[in-house]
C-alpha cells in the first residue's frame, strides 16, 4: 500500500470515528433523558410540527365543508324565501329566529 492510500485510508477512519464518537455521544444523551440532545429536540419539533399538521387537516376539511354548504347546499332563491320565512319580524323577535336569520345571513 503507498502513502498516499495509507493516508487516506487514515483519513477515512478518522472521519468515521468521528461520527461514532458523535452517535455514542448522542445516545448516551439520549440515555440520561438529556434535553439537550439533538435527537430530542428533533422529536420535539416532529411532534408540535405533527400537531400543528393534525391542527390545519382539520380546518381544512371544516372549510370544505362550509363551502360545500355554501356553494350547494341551499340555492339563493331558497336562502332568501328562508330568511323571509324565519325573520324575527314575523315572530316577535323571537330567540330562535334571530339565531337561525343570523345563521342564514352567514351562508
């Protein structure tokens, strides 16, 4: 073997005890239940990120759904012959009717 791959050879091995070094390093951190470790923080940020993830799946699928109540759902026609019908005007201005005219103002 010449010195030059003798060298680099050396060089290699160094290179891999290093991150031996750095992996036993990390588990003996991930051990003793160390928060400074980086892995531990990696799976803090996996975690809140997950959430956050789980967090907008779910508005989103509630905006769908209120827009497919609202695109489709009731016609314009149909919503105005409701609000006619339900105004608290007509029912002296009565709880329930001011809460189903102000859910239908929503649509």
């Amino acid at each position: 073997m010449s010195k030059r791959e003798l060298a680099e050879l050396r060089s290699r091995v160094n290179s891999q005890m290093g991150i031996i070094d750095a992996l036993r390093k990390e588990n003996e951190c991930l051990r003793n239940g160390d928060s400074e470790s980086g892995l531990y923080k990696l799976n803090l940020l996996i975690r809140d990120q997950s959430r956050t993830i789980t967090r907008l799946e779910s508005t989103v699928a509630s905006l769908r759904n209120q827009q497919s109540v609202d695109s489709g759902f009731l016609p314009s026609e149909i919503k105005r012959r409701l609000k006619m019908l339900c105004h608290p005007d007509r029912h002296n201005n009565s709880e329930m009717s001011t809460k189903v005219s102000q859910w239908l103002n929503r649509l």
